[in-house]
C-alpha cells in the first residue's frame, strides 16, 4: 500500500520561508525521456527544464511543436506513464509541497481535476463521444466533490451560465459533435475549473479556432483567472496570443528553456534568435513581405552574423494594388454567378419545408494568375463554397464558369476530365492523406489516374523533383505520413495539388492549424510555386492577416452570404461592413509591445 501524500512524499518547508513566499508550482531540472521501441535508444522530450508559477499569476509558454511544451504539461499531471523523469515538480498546498512526480496513481487523483485543471488542445478528443457533455462535467464534480446527481447538474448549469455558454440546458443534453469548436472549448474550460482548481493548464487552447471565438476564449480564461484567483499554465505557439494572456512568458526550443521574461520586457528586447524569429514570422498586419521571415532565418543569421531581416523586400500598397488591377483586368478564369447551397431542416408533420442556407447568392470572378482571399467565422459557408466549385458537393443553385464552361452542367465523366486541372489542398493533411500509402505514392497515384507521362518511371522522376521543390528530401518518398511533422505533410499535400499541373488550387484553411514558424514556412512556399506554375488560388482562411500576405483582392462571408468583397489593401485600411471591423480587431496584435526587430 502506498504511503500517504503527506508523510513520505510531502517537503516541509523551512522556517525561514513563509508558505506564502513559496510558488504554486516549481518545476527544478525536469528531464523528460522516452525509449525507442524498436532499439531501445533514449530520446529526451525535455531537458534541464526549471520555472515557476506562482499564486494568481498566468504563465506563457511558448514554442513550436516538438519543443515540449505539452510534455511538460502532461509531465505536471503526471499523464505520461511511459516516460523517464528526472528532476522534480514541486506543487505547495497545505503546509508543504508535494513532489508530483513521485506520486502514484492513486495519490495523483486527489490533484487532477481537483487542485490542477486541464484544458486540453482538441476538445472533440478529449471529450467522451458517446457522452453527453453535461453529463461529462457532471462525472468531475461527483467524483471530487461528492455531490448527488441533482446537485452536480445544478452546479453544472451554473458553470455552463459562467463559461457564457449559450442554452446551457440545451448544451447539457447535447453530445460533443452537436456543438460548435467554441462552445466544445468552453464545455472542457467548465469541467477544469468544475473543482476550483488552484492552477489551470490549457495547452493550446485555441489552435484552429478563428479569430472572433479565440478573442473570446482568451478573454473568458482571463476573467475566470481574476473572479477565481487560480494560476494558469497557458501553452501555445502563437506569441501573439500570448501577450494578450500573461504577465510572464518561457520560450521553449528543442526540449530546453532558451529564454524567461516578463512579457513586456522580452517581447521589446528578446535575446534568443529563436525569440526573435518567432516575433518575426507572425503576419503583419500593417506591412507586406514579399517573403515572411522564418525561424531559420533567424538561427542561420545569428551562426553567421548577418542580419536576419536585410534580404527582406517590402511591398508597398501601390505595387500589390497595381499587380491586382493588371491581373484583375484580364478574362475570368473562374466566375460564379448566384451560387447557393442549401440543406433542408427536420420539420413536424404539416411544416413547410425549411432550409439551411449554408452558402446563399454568392457571386464573384477569379483571374488567371490571381490568389482571391476567402475569410469568415466557422460555419460561414468558406468550405461549403470551396468544395461546391469542385462539385465535391453538389449546388443546389447559380453556375460556376471555369473557362466559360459551367461545371454544374457537365456529367460525371467530363467533370473528371477537368479535376486535374482544379486541385484542393485540405485544412487537415493528416486526414487527407492515405496512412497506409507513401508519402511518394500518394503523389504518384494521381499522376497515373490521369495518364500523365509515359510510364512510371517518368512519373517517379515527376515526383522526386516536386518533392524538392517543396523542400522535401528524395529519400522521403518511401517515408509513411505519419513519419512526417503536419508542416511537412500539408508541403506533400500541396506536392500532390501540383502533380496534375493545375490552373487553380482551392487552399482550404490549409495552414490554421500550423505553428506560426511552419505557417510562414509554407505560405513562403505556394507564394514561390505560385510564381514557379502561374497557378490562381483561392485562399480559405479565418485569419485576415495571413490573407491580406496572400491575396489580391479578398472576399468576406458571414452566414452564407457575401459581406464585402475589396482589393485587399483597400479592405484591410478601410473595411465598409462592421463585421469585417470585427474580424479585424479580433487578429492578435504585439504592436504595442515590440519595435522593430532591425531597428535594435
């Protein structure tokens, strides 16, 4: 049987130091390791790791992926059964602090969800499924607070009211799927504070949400912090975020701690090239690269000496206007007239029919050589557009126009005629990607399906150049997807898109659920392949920032609708429809926070 909690594994606290001096969490020299399966070899998550979070404060931690911010957050849960540990996490409660790493399962019951919240990256995963959600909040509150089945539901629908859950009744009897990526958030932000932790860790908690509902989510995290005085671990890649939540930032690089700081002073003066990159290659709002600075950049520039930022060009608003207008005067390569797509609602017997109008009278032109931006909430109809235009999903009205011929009309096989010449680049490479199939003949199969070159061994040479071209490796080929980080599987997606040679690419939300380093690394790349084919592109995307960097002229929808539609310049310094102000105040902004990196 295992010892107590707070005989063996509690350390006291010397006399000198009060309890109220001591912080709410200390990690000393964490090492995290796992072994190799296949032979046996240690690899080391994170190295030498030491901070502190203390009563009522909000701690960033920040990085990209693989740099161990989640391991760290896990390793404070003690979630990671497989793993290696060395140093300690010391958590103060009582009269003492407790060594979490040393404490056995049983003992680490009486501090997940009670003392130490989590809100985890993907809510619909960490969510029960075949579960309702209230019912899910509910199990918490029984289990650590032992209330009765009333008690918890009351107690349930309070936290839904304080989470600003909308219907909180109805999202109690709701399961995960039936519920928006926001208010899934929101259920997993009332189940970790269900208890009245002391310390909430949410790791990523807005990852791949837009805008408007991750301003949301910040703000509600914040408000809860203050009305409840609890400390909060927030994880996330985006420094931008960042700076909109906490008092004190870690940088996290390749498992060790590269830099610490009060958020002000680091984000005005960082000192790691690391730092610098990461502040760098977030999209400006208020300038436009010909090519975003990246990571890389930073950390080979500070190997030799040079300044990172001195073989950027910047493009001014009159040469993107003037490309815009020269591409925009030519024939329409594509033109949509009245699109709609609509769904029909359950309804009682003797109702007339009702529908959802998920894409409602949209009608706009794209030009050869053009990237026309598409930006909205989720639910605003983006994807439903995209994949009407590709007849992925069938219109139920209007024309679309490629080339003069309406793609409504042309049966099945003269539709597959046209496919390799219209591409889609999906929001999850993961999922559009065959597990089972290589990297290079996933790229490959396309090629053979539509007859392009001889034999397959011209197409295999196809392939091994497009993935060069993608800074990709030949080797890489034979690799599985899941050998691959997400950058580099959304650089094989975009590889497979360009196989067939197309005349327009439908980029849906293809770089949202990427760090902001592998972001700019991949928005750099289709801005050179785009130069390199000529290819048009339709950019989906709900952040406005990375669309303004990659559009001529960008398209605003809200629920169904066209809101407004502008060169992007003009959009952006002068935007006509309230909602479009809104999308716009809710972009992350550290304006206010850093200079000029070139100016130090």
């Amino acid at each position: 049987m295992s010892p107590p909690v707070g005989r063996m594994r509690r350390m006291r606290i010397t006399k000198t130091m009060k309890m109220s001096e001591i912080p709410l969490l200390s990690v000393e020299n964490l090492r995290v390791s796992f072994r190799s399966r296949e032979d046996g070899t240690r690899f080391s998550a994170v190295r030498d790791l030491s901070f502190s979070i203390g009563e009522g404060e909000i701690l960033g931690i920040v990085g990209e992926s693989g740099s161990g911010k989640s391991v760290t957050a896990l390793s404070v849960m003690n979630l990671l059964h497989q793993a290696e540990y060395q140093g300690k996490i010391l958590f103060r409660h009582g009269e003492g602090q407790t060594d979490l790493l040393q404490c056995s399962d049983r003992e680490m019951r009486a501090f997940r969800g009670n003392r130490i919240g989590m809100v985890f990256q993907e809510p619909m995963t960490s969510l029960n499924p075949s579960m309702r959600c209230g019912k899910q909040v509910a199990e918490t509150l029984r289990l650590h607070l032992g209330l009765s089945r009333a008690e918890a539901r009351q107690e349930v629908l309070r936290l839904f009211g304080e989470v600003l859950l909308p219907d909180p009744e109805k999202v109690y009897r709701a399961y995960p799927h039936e519920i928006s990526g926001g208010q899934k958030q929101r259920v997993m932000i009332a189940m970790a504070i269900a208890c009245k932790p002391r310390l909430v860790i949410a790791d990523e908690p807005t990852t791949a949400l837009d805008v408007t509902v991750q301003k949301t989510i910040l703000e509600l995290l914040k408000s809860l912090q203050r009305k409840h005085g609890m400390s909060v671990m927030f994880i996330s890649h985006d420094l931008g975020v960042v700076a909109n939540i906490a008092e004190r930032v870690v940088v996290m690089y390749r498992g060790k701690k590269v830099e610490e700081g009060p958020i002000e002073s680091l984000f005005r003066n960082p000192r790691h090239p690391y730092t610098k990159g990461l502040l760098a290659c977030r999209v400006p709002l208020d300038k436009r690269y010909r090519r975003l600075p990246t990571v890389p950049d930073f950390l080979k520039a500070e190997e030799a000496g040079e300044d990172p930022l001195r073989h950027l060009q910047l493009v001014s608003e009159a040469q993107w206007r003037e490309e815009a207008e020269r591409l925009c005067a030519t024939p329409p390569l594509l033109e949509v007239r009245h699109l709609g797509k609509h769904y029909p609602l359950p309804r009682k017997w003797g109702e007339k029919k009702r529908y959802f109008r998920a894409v409602d009278d949209v009608s706009f032109t794209l030009h050869e050589g053009e990237t026309l931006g598409l930006v909205g909430e989720s639910g605003c109809g983006k994807t439903t557009l995209g994949r009407c235009l590709l007849r992925l999903i069938e219109p139920t009205q209007g024309e679309v126009l490629y080339k003069g011929r309406d793609l409504c009309r042309l049966s099945s096989g003269e539709m597959r005629a046209l496919r390799k010449e219209l591409q889609l680049v999906f929001q999850d490479p993961y999922a559009s990607l065959n597990p089972r199939q290589t990297v290079g003949m996933a790229i490959l199969e396309p090629m053979r399906l539509h007859g392009l070159c001889a034999n397959d061994k011209e197409r295999r040479e196809k392939v091994l150049a497009l993935l060069e071209q993608v800074h990709l490796r030949p080797e890489d080929f034979r690799r599985y997807p899941h050998e691959f980080s997400g950058g580099q599987r959304q650089r094989v997606c975009i590889a497979r898109a360009l196989s067939l040679q197309p005349r327009l690419i439908i980029c849906d939300e293809s770089v949202s659920a990427l760090d902001v380093s592998i972001q700019a690394q991949v928005l750099n790349l289709l801005k050179e392949l785009k130069e390199t084919y000529g290819f048009s592109c339709l950019f989906i995307s709900h952040d406005l920032s990375v669309v303004k960097f990659m559009s001529h002229r960008v398209l605003v929808m809200r629920q169904g609708l066209l809101e407004e539609m502008q060169y992007a310049d003009v959009l952006y310094r002068n935007p006509q429809s309230g909602y479009t102000r809104q999308l716009l105040e809710a972009v992350p902004d550290i304006s206010f926070l850093s200079k000029p990196l070139s100016d130090e």
